[in-house]
C-alpha cells in the first residue's frame, strides 16, 4: 500500500492541472499574434516611401516675415526695377570667389581640369573677384528687382517678362521672402533646348550655392524635370545624386506621360507642395510625378526659400504663386 499526503495531489488530478497550464499559455500567445497582426497593413497597401529616418525632435523656428498669404509674380513690368537688389551683409558680396582653386586640385593657373557632371572644367564654376570685375565687361540689367537675390553670380535677368538663367553651373535665384514649412509653389518652366535641364529648389536656405563640381551639398529639396541632358526627373533631397533621390528615367516611346523628355519651347506647370509637414510632392501639368516623405523634413530657418538653378542651356520660368498651407 502506498501512503499518500493529504495535501499531494493525485495522479490524474497534476497531469490534468499541467495540461490546463499549456493550454493557457498557448491561448495568450495566439491572443497576442493576433494583436499584433491587427497592426500590421494589408497586402494591397501601397509601399512606404521612408526618405530619411528620424533622430529625434528638433525644434522648428520659423522667420518672423514668412509668407502668410500668397505671394505672386509673372516678371512683366520691369522697367523701374532696379539692375540689382540689395541684401544683407550675411549674404556676402555678390561678385565672391565661390570656389578655391586648391580645394578642387588646381593650379593658380587652373592648368589641371577636373570635369564635372556636364563635363565643363572646375575652372570655369569660379566666379570673378569683385577686383577682376573691373576689367570685364558690364553685365547686362538683370531687372531682378528686391524679390529676388541670385547666389553669387550674374546669370540671371528677366527676358521678355520671364525669368530666365545661363550657364549659372549651380548658383540659383532665389526668392527673398521666406515661405512656410507648409505651402504649395507652382511656376510655369520652359526650356529653350532639347537637353531640358529645368530646376526649382524648395525649402533652403535662399543664399546658398554649388561649392564643388557636383552639387552635392543644397539645402533644399530640387525637383528637376529633364536632367542629366534630358534622361532623369529628379525630386531629391540636399543632394541631386543621392542615392535616396526619387526618379524616373526618361524615355521617349513610353505610352506613360511621365516618361517623356521635356520639349523645347513647351511650358510645364511645376506645383511642388507639402502639407503634413515632412512630404514633399511634385506634380507637372497637374499629375503627380515624385514624392519624398522625409523623417528629417528641412524646415524652418535656413530651410523656408524657394528657386531656381541651371546648369548651362538656358531656361526660363514664369507665372509664380506661392500659397502658404
């Protein structure tokens, strides 16, 4: 006779206890995945477009004069603007050396080239002196007027009531009211050659320019419609080769729209906007193109101007609105 204590379970009394253990625990565990695969987006949603990934908060400071209603030009009376327009000392002066010379592996001479993206020399990316400007010839009225400040460089000037730059090699015109971190900037772009090369920059800094060869180091977003002579549109963030840029190559024969390159003469409706604060959409001629949704928005101070930049050929813009969000 085997002698049991009172207070020992029998057999059949733990194997039925522990069975009620797993099955509990293994209830909690299928309650959980199912909670967890709530969460989780179906199928069919659409990919998510995670630009940059966030650090952390950052405090946003916006300018005092930013735009509050909207602000339009279309460049057609130009008569009594003035040739140039004047800024603050922080800007520096217009006519600045933007390059040096022994930063790009030159000689005082320039003798050694270094070829950039269009294949032009680094030499030729250095703006004269304010010394040396005596000596050249006057650059023509600009007609630019005080909205206006292009970036260390004369290439810009309105022609024919449109505003219009060449061989800029990455110094913009930039709108000196600083706009929201939400707003909606539209323009009219034409290009003059079949290389295309049409390009607004949004939410930089409103002063800042190519340094090096390659303009990799904007403060912007650059939305660009037949870059690369006329094989890429680009919206990209600080940096126009980037491996996180949005693209879409361009061809010819393809039966979507926005393949096509752009057409000499023809006039494209940018409207590049944001609205949440961090995605930045480009649409042309009313359909949308690119979008970034960026985890590191560039925003406020030193982020709140838009423009225009040009590589070479020439390329006008016109018909500007910009409506804060």
């Amino acid at each position: 006779m085997v002698v049991r204590d009172a207070l020992s379970p029998r057999p059949g009394a733990r194997r039925r206890s522990l069975a009620t253990r797993r099955n509990a625990g293994l209830g909690f565990a299928l309650g959980g995945l199912a909670a967890l695969a709530a969460c989780v987006p179906s199928g069919t949603a659409p990919p998510y477009d995670g630009g940059t990934k966030s650090t952390g908060q950052k405090l946003v400071v916006q300018a005092p004069d930013i735009l509050t209603t909207m602000f339009e030009d279309n460049f057609d009376d130009r008569k009594d603007m003035p040739d140039t327009v004047a800024v603050d000392a922080s800007r520096g002066p217009l006519l600045a050396p933007v390059l040096d010379a022994a930063a790009l592996g030159l000689g005082k001479d320039g003798s050694t080239i270094a070829k950039g993206d269009a294949g032009f020399d680094a030499a030729s990316l250095l703006v004269p002196t304010a010394a040396a400007s005596s000596q050249m010839p006057a650059a023509p009225p600009s007609k630019l007027g005080p909205n206006w400040y292009q970036s260390k460089t004369t290439a810009w000037a309105v022609e024919n009531g449109k505003l219009c730059g060449r061989g800029a090699r990455n110094h913009g015109v930039w709108l000196t009211r600083p706009i929201p971190i939400n707003a909606r900037i539209e323009f009219d772009a034409t290009a003059t050659s079949t290389e295309g090369d049409l390009k607004g920059e949004f939410w930089g800094d409103g002063q800042s320019s190519a340094t090096t060869v390659s303009y990799t180091n904007a403060t912007s977003y650059l939305a660009i419609l037949g870059g690369w002579k006329n094989t890429f549109h680009v919206l990209a963030r600080i940096n126009e080769h980037g491996g996180d840029r949005k693209e879409i190559k361009v061809d010819k024969d393809s039966d979507d729209s926005r393949q096509h390159p752009v057409s000499v003469g023809q006039a494209y409706r940018f409207k590049v906007e944001r609205s949440d604060g961090k995605t930045v959409r480009f649409f042309v001629n009313g359909v949308e193109y690119l979008s970034f949704a960026d985890g590191e928005p560039l925003a406020g101070v030193g982020h709140d101007h838009f423009g225009f930049n040009n590589w070479e050929v020439k390329t006008c813009y016109d018909n500007v609105r910009v409506t804060p969000l």
